[in-house]
C-alpha cells in the first residue's frame, strides 16, 4: 500500500518536475524564435508591406528596432504589451509615443528575457530606435531608477522626447508579480534628425495617474 | 522501517555500516565501484534536493522582504513633478432643511492652511445633479462676504485680478450639472477660510416614498480621446487627466485622487431637519448609520451617528408617511420680483387596464470597466441575474458588456427560452471588472435596432457612469434612441447622477440607483413595473390665470410620459397669478382628466430657482439635439443672472476688498484631494505598468524540486 503510494508520489513528482523544466524552458525559447521570425517580418515591414504580421495568427506586429552595441543587442519591438505579445518580444506601450513620433515613447519586456540586458546598461550608453520609415533616432541612457507600477507618469504622452524601457525588478527574483518597475530613461541625442520637425513644448509630468487604457 | 532509517542515516551521517547492509540487501556486494558510485551520486543528489528546498524558501522569502521595504508609490506630485507639500485642509459640514417637499441645502467648506506659505486651495465636489446654486458667502476671521453672480469669464477675471493684489477671494464654478469647483485664493499661513454655498433642490418622489441625495466624492472617472497639447489654462485646472478631444475640460473633472487616506481626511458633518408636516413611518438612510430625533409632531432631525464621515460615498435618505390614504397633490406658490411661481406635483392614480402589451425585446448593457471593480460589479450581477428571471417566454433579449472593448452575448436578441437564459445566467456570472469605459460606443450599439421588429424595445444600462464625456452619450442617445426606451441603473457608492437622469430624459425612461446588493431585489422589481409600459402618456396642461393676460411658461414642455408610481412635476412661471391648471392625458386605456386649484398653496422660498433651473435644464437638453449653442447660451446666461444661479456659463465669485497677502509673499497653488469612491479600487481603476517578469526561473526551481522529490521518494520505496 505504502509501496505503491510512494511510486505513485515518485512518478508525479517526476512528471511535474520534468513539465515545469520543460516550460521553464520553453519560455526562453519562445522569446528567442519570435525574434526570429520577427526579423523577417520586420524586413518585409521596411519594404512597405501592408500586413506585416509576422505569422498569419499574429495579433501584433512589429513596430521598430532596438538596437545596443555594446552589449550587442538588436530587438523588434512589437505593438502593443499585453502578456501575449511581451511572450515575442519587447512591447510598445498604446497611448504613449510611437516609435519615430517625437514624444515619450516607452517599451516593456520580460525582465528574464528580451530585457535582462537592461541591467548592464550603463549611463550615457546609446540606444538607437530604428521605425518602420528607416528613420533611426539615437538616445542616451541619462537615468537608471526604480518605480512603483502604479507610477504612470511614466507613461505621460506629453512628457518631452524621450524613450523609456521599463522591466520588472529585481531582475534575479524566482517569483514573477513584483510591484516593483526598473526604468531607463534615454534622451533624444540626435536633434537634427528629419523626423524631428514640428516637436511639442514639452511638458513636465504632473498626472498623478491616467486611467487604465 | 529499517529501510526508512537507512534513508535517514544516509541523509544524515553516510555511516558506513548502514551503507553496506543496504547494498547487501540491493544485491551490491561491498567494495563494488559502481554501487559505492551510486551511493555517492545519491547522497550529492539528496543533499542537493535539500539545499534546493532551502533556497526556494529563502529566495521567495528574500523578494517577499524587497516588496514591504520600498516605499509605496503613491505619492502626490505637484507640476513640476516634485512632491507636492501638504494642501489646504479641508472640513465640510452639511446642513439640509426639508420643508413640505422643498429642499434647502448648506454646504460649508472650511479651507484651513497650516503651511507657512499663503496658499490657494482648489476643491473639485458634486451636488446634485438638479441643485439650483444661488449663494455664495466667503467668512474670514470676522468678515462675511456675499458672493455675486457674474459672467464665467469675468466672475474668473474678477477673481485672478484679487488673487493677484493679495485679496482674500473665492469661485464657485459649474463644470458640469453635478460637478463644482471652489477655488479660494490667499489663505493666510496658519488660518481658516470658510466658504457657504447654498442651494435649492426639490424632494424625490416615487412610489409613495420621498428621497434626496447628497453626493460627497466625483468618482475618477475614465477620460476618452486623444491628449490636446495645450492646457486649457484656467486656474483651477488641477486634474491628474489631460485635456483631451473627445472632453476638452478634463483637467478640471478629475481631482487628484489620495489612496488608502487616512480616516479623518476630508471628513464631512451632515444633518437633516425635515418638516414635513405629517407623522413619518419610517425614515430610512441606507448607506451611514444616522440618529433620528423626533422636534416636534411632523418636525424630525437626522444626524449621523459617527459625527463626522469620510466623504466617500453618497448620503441618501428616504422617508414615508404612515398617513393614508397618501399624498396626491402638491403645490407651492411664489411671488419673487413682481412674477408669480408655482411647482406643482401631483400623483396620478392607478390605472385600471394598461394597453394590450406588445412583445418585448430587451437589451442589458453592463458596465465592466475596471471603476465597477469590487462591489459594484457584484451589485451589477445580482440586478442582472435578477432581470433575467424576470424574462417572460415571448420576449427577446440580449446582454452587453462594454469596458474598452465591445462583447454581447448573442449576435442579435434571442427568444427567451431554457437554452438562451441558462446561456445568459453563466455569461453574467462569468463578468469581471477590469479597463477603460468607451461608453458611447456601447450606447450607440445598444440603441441601434436593425430589425425594426414592432418589438417594445427597451434598453437598461447599468453603469457608475464614470466617464467625462457626458455630452457625447447624451447627443447619442438624442440620435439614436428611435422608438426605443432607455432606462439607467446607477450602481456603487457614487454614481455620476447627471448621466443617469438625462441620458434616461433624452431615452424617455427612467432612473434607478442601486447602492448595495441588499436593495437589488426590490429596485429591479421597480424597474420591472415600470418597464411593462409608461402609465401616462400624451398629457396637456392648460393653465387658467385671473386676468386674461398669458406669458406662461411651463416647464417641461412637453410633459414627458410617466411610468408607474412617477408624479407629474411642474414648474410655472406667470405674470399673473394662476387659479387653476387643467390636466388631461392617456392613463392606460382610459382618458385622465384632472383640474388643479393653484390658489392656497403652500408658500416655497425658492420655488423661482427651482423654476428657472430646469429652465436651464430644458436649454442645456436643447444643445443636445441640435440647437444654436449661441442661442442656448445666451438664454442660459439671462436666466443664470437674474435667477442668481450658478450654470456653465456663470459663476459665483466673493471678494475681500482688504488686501492680505504681502506683495512679497509667494501664493501656492494647491488641489485639495478627493478620496476613492467607497468599495473602488485602485488598480482596477488606474491600471498598472505592464507586468514584465516570465514564470520561466519559477518552474525551473520547481521543475528542479519535483524531479529531486521523485528521486527521493523512489530510494525510500525501492
């Protein structure tokens, strides 16, 4: 009786271990063949393809290119950040700049993926945000800060030019669901830029939140 | 049990002993390489499983810890995104007198300022949705100031030019019918001023029972559009939403809002003293405990029992006499400024037969915006379950819900039937509360009727109506509404009251408030009595005056149809004085003809206020469907100025005239926060940065540990 219980026991804690071991797998490499294919969605989308979904069930597409060179990173952002499209690759937040638009514009990924490279940006490292024009604008990173996630002046569309890359912290915790955001913020660095013309006044943050979009 | 313990010796100590009676046992002779191998393999894997234990303990432990040392990020920040230093404080205390079924309410705001600067202070608080605000007084230490009405933009002048040269001043501003802003500007460091705002109101009366409500917090409420790049730019712009296309004065709509407040934060004091002249049943206030005192025969006093509150949800109360048989009739009569006015309210009686009802096809809209979070949407849930049972074979229906997404039920309206409802009952269970509220989209849906069946097609709308874009539903219901009725349900603890009453006005239907679960039963019943059909319909008054001399204005005009337990209510204004107004009209199937005496009413201060208030109303309803704004402007604006109200387009403004403020002393400009309705949340409300961490290192950890518990209890078993 005993005997067969703990077989039992035995065989499921294998078969549990093996299944989180295979998704904890999975996930990471999801993250790394999105990337993949969106490389080539992201080349049709410079050649001006009207639908660039890079698979034909895609309920995203791809946006821009986030590029590093130091650390050698090269990224597709996707649109949009709900769970399923962070899963592929960095997200554009809606209802923050666009990427090539003169504004706040601000991009999430998963800290333990796309954007765990974020904790070895450095200050006055450069970022360049390529969008679907070609256009390329070249960013610094001016400052490294923590945020509470109910801090959505993060996300102020009339905030002045800026990118912002926002990912969860601490980056090495085992349990997801921190309230707790780390966040770049990069300044334009590249005024003279075509895509640069007609920019707003800027404005400083000052809502204390925005309603959920 | 010896095998057990050998496990543990193992674990524990690796004797040497124990080792080799189990291989003995296993078949391993001693000194075999690959059973010693093994059993090395063992023990490392065993000590690791354990340590691995450890570490998934202490590491979720470990990020346990990060999350309740960091500060809470909730924190107010002035405009130049520093934090912002502590604002007016504030204290407000209400007092109601009810006489017969007028209301006169006084809302006194203490505006204290314990800063050693001098400040402004900026509060954004709703009245009713149909208060006539006719006063303003400004007291400082030994002053009273009467306020006085002027044109918006020069009431704003006025006071920019005094909060310039130092003087003590204030603006009470309508932003919408419900939602007013006092700005008082030049507090003096460590001093009180209080502002007195009186206004007008008449009682509610329904189904024999007599209510009002006082609203104490506006809800934040959702801000569709796209941001305008300039500010709108007038001083009591403090909002935490930008100005957007679609509700060009969100700035001022949307106080900042303080989470988790403290409980004396903004504490309000109310009593109510009702003379009403009969011996009362019951006096009901559902939402704050109150103390009842009984005056005098027929004169009550109502006071909270907590003394002060929070201002966080609305304040209702309901009274009923024991007289029968019941009120019918109503009149109160004025003479204000040589013209004579009149309200005059009267209970239609029952009818005997109601026409032959058509079939039905009703359509529920629910509100899943993530304002409805927490209560309200359970409050939501039960009233549909509850409208759902209700469903009589024959009729046809349909469920949507609307946050800033669209979903229905079924493509089209259903049959009732065993299927559809049980359909129905789990998508309504099913219901969360979570996102924006793109409000008109789900309006314009609901109202929209393909099929043009002959169907009674009725719309019930359950929301809080937390959104700025009012006028927009309202216009789109003023377009769409077609043959169909569209009847509002306000749920929670502060429904927007100005989007309940006239988006129903605009559908010609009715509203309903349903503040907890316990009142569901009872409001959707109401609901279901009035949805079988309006009881009076068609109704014409002719008004008879002493001399032959008219210039009678009515309103409304025409009468809009009554549903069951509704009074006919009437405001008059006349050069004459009235003897008799004769009412006719279709009740049910018969013909209703009644003749009113207007001589001997009671006599009602302020019954001019309550007149040329819903004069206003009638303008502002006119702007909706298509009306000159010029035109409606200027007509507001005369009745505004001579009636002494505050409208969208006048204010109340009081000065000083002693300059305070030193020419060189700074003025500080400061939001006085609002709390968070009761029973919202937050997050739901304000939403989160997006989650960004994977479960990937979680299941490694687990994965790691299911495989080392596995091998574990395998040896034990072996």
């Amino acid at each position: 009786m005993s005997l067969r219980w703990r077989r039992l026991g035995s065989v499921l804690g294998f078969v549990l271990g093996a299944g989180c071991l295979l998704y904890a797998g999975y996930v990471p490499a999801k993250a790394w063949l999105a990337q993949v294919l969106l490389e080539a969605a992201w080349q049709r989308t410079l050649t001006g393809v009207s639908d660039p979904r890079p698979w034909p069930w895609a309920d995203t597409q791809p946006l821009a290119r986030l590029s590093q060179a130091r650390l050698g990173v090269n990224q597709i952002v996707l649109a949009g950040s709900s769970g399923r499209v962070l899963a592929f690759g960095p997200g554009h937040i809606p209802g923050t700049a666009r990427p090539g638009q003169s504004g706040n514009v601000v991009l999430v990924g998963h800290r333990d993926t796309h954007f765990a490279w974020l904790q070895d940006l450095r200050r006055g490292d450069q970022l360049v945000l390529q969008d679907a024009d070609r256009n390329a604008l070249r960013f610094v990173v001016m400052q490294k800060a923590v945020h509470h996630e109910a801090d959505l002046d993060l996300l102020d569309p009339l905030a002045p030019p800026q990118l912002r890359l926002v990912t969860c912290y601490p980056f090495d915790a085992i349990r997801p669901g921190t309230p707790w955001r780390y966040v770049v913020t990069a300044a334009l660095s590249d005024t003279a830029h075509p895509a640069m013309d007609g920019l707003p006044p800027g404005m400083p943050g000052r809502s204390l939140y925005q309603p959920a979009y | 049990m010896t095998q057990v313990k050998c496990g543990r010796e193992i674990t524990l100590k690796i004797p040497a002993a124990s080792m080799r009676r189990r291989s003995a046992e296993t078949g391993i002779t001693p000194g075999d390489t690959l059973g010693w191998l093994g059993l090395l393999c063992r023990a490392a894997f065993i000590g690791l499983s354990v340590s691995l234990i450890m570490a998934v303990l202490i590491l979720l432990g470990a990020s346990e810890a990060q999350a309740a040392e960091a500060p809470p990020g909730l924190v107010l920040y002035g405009p130049a995104g520093e934090p912002m230093g502590p604002a007016p404080q504030l204290r407000t205390d209400v007092t109601i007198e009810v006489t017969g079924m007028l209301v006169r309410v006084r809302v006194e705001q203490r505006f204290s300022n314990p800063n050693g600067a001098w400040v402004e202070g900026v509060y954004v608080f709703p009245l009713p949705e149909d208060a006539a605000v006719d006063r303003l007084q400004m007291r400082y230490g030994e002053r009273l100031i009467e306020g006085e009405i002027q044109e918006r933009r020069q009431a704003e002048k006025t006071y920019q030019h005094a909060r310039a040269k130092g003087q003590v001043t204030s603006l009470l501003d309508q932003q919408r019918a419900n939602i007013f802003t006092t700005a008082v500007a030049n507090i003096p460091p460590g001093e009180t001023v209080t502002v007195q705002i009186e206004y007008q109101q008449p009682v509610r009366w329904l189904e024999g029972e007599f209510s009002l409500r006082f609203p104490m917090v506006v809800g934040p409420r959702y801000i569709p559009g796209r941001p305008l790049q300039s500010e709108s730019g007038t001083a009591t712009a403090h909002g935490w939403a930008a100005d957007t296309d679609q509700v060009p004065d969100a700035s001022q709509i949307t106080p900042p809002v303080v989470v988790g407040a403290a409980e004396g934060f903004n504490p309000l004091q109310l009593r109510v003293v009702l003379h009403v002249g009969l011996v009362l049943a019951d006096i009901d206030s559902p939402y704050h405990p109150v103390r009842v005192e009984v005056l005098a025969p027929g004169e009550y006093a109502v006071e909270l029992t907590d003394g002060a509150v929070a201002a966080e949800r609305d304040f209702v109360l309901r009274w009923r006499p024991t007289l029968a048989p019941q009120p019918a009739a109503a009149l109160f009569n004025e003479q204000w400024q040589g013209r004579h006015y009149s309200l005059l309210m009267v209970m239609p009686p029952r009818p005997e037969a109601l026409p032959q009802g058509r079939g039905r096809e009703l359509i529920l809209v629910v509100d899943t915006s993530g304002s409805m979070h927490g209560a309200s949407i359970e409050q939501a849930r039960v009233a549909l379950l509850s409208a759902l049972q209700r469903l009589k074979p024959g009729d046809r229906f349909n469920v949507i819900q609307f946050n800033h997404t669209l979903r229905q039920l079924f493509d089209r309206a259903m049959p009732v039937d065993q299927a559809s409802l049980q359909r129905a009952r789990s998508y309504v269970r099913g219901l969360k509360a979570d996102g924006g509220t793109e409000m008109l989209p789900a309006m314009r849906r609901a109202l929209y009727d393909p099929t043009a069946s002959g169907l009674l097609r009725q719309v019930v709308f359950l929301t809080d109506g937390a959104v700025g874009n009012e006028q927009a539903m309202f216009e789109a219901v003023a377009q769409d509404i077609g043959d169909s009725r569209l009847f509002t349900v306000g749920i929670g603890s502060a429904p927007n009251a100005l989007l309940m009453r006239r988006a129903a006005q605009l559908g010609r239907g009715t509203f309903t408030y349903i503040g907890s679960t316990d009142e569901v039963e009872d409001k959707v019943a109401a609901l279901f009595a009035q949805l079988s059909a309006p009881v009076l319909t068609d109704v014409q008054l002719r008004w008879d005056a002493e001399e032959p001399d008219g210039s009678v204005v009515q309103t409304p005009l025409p009468v809009p149809d009554l549903y069951a337990g509704e009074p006919l209510v009437v405001a008059v204004e006349s050069g004459r004085r009235l003897r008799s107004v004769h009412i006719e009209g279709r009740l049910g199937t018969q013909v209703w003809r009644h003749t009113a005496r207007l001589q001997g009413g009671a006599d009602g201060a302020g019954v001019h206020a309550l007149w040329a208030r819903r004069m206003i109303d009638d303008w502002m309803a006119r702007q909706v469907t298509g009306e000159d704004r010029a035109a409606v402007r200027d007509a507001v604006l005369r009745l505004a100025l001579e009636h002494h109200l505050v409208s969208r387009y006048t204010s109340l403004v009081a000065v000083d005239k002693t300059p305070r403020r030193p020419s060189s002393g700074e003025l500080q400009s400061a939001a006085v926060p609002a709390r968070l309705p009761a029973g919202w949340s937050a997050d739901a409300v304000f939403g989160r940065l997006p989650a960004t961490a994977t479960p990937a290192p979680l299941f490694m950890l687990l994965g790691l540990l299911g495989l080392a518990l596995g091998w574990l209890v395998r040896e034990r078993g072996a």
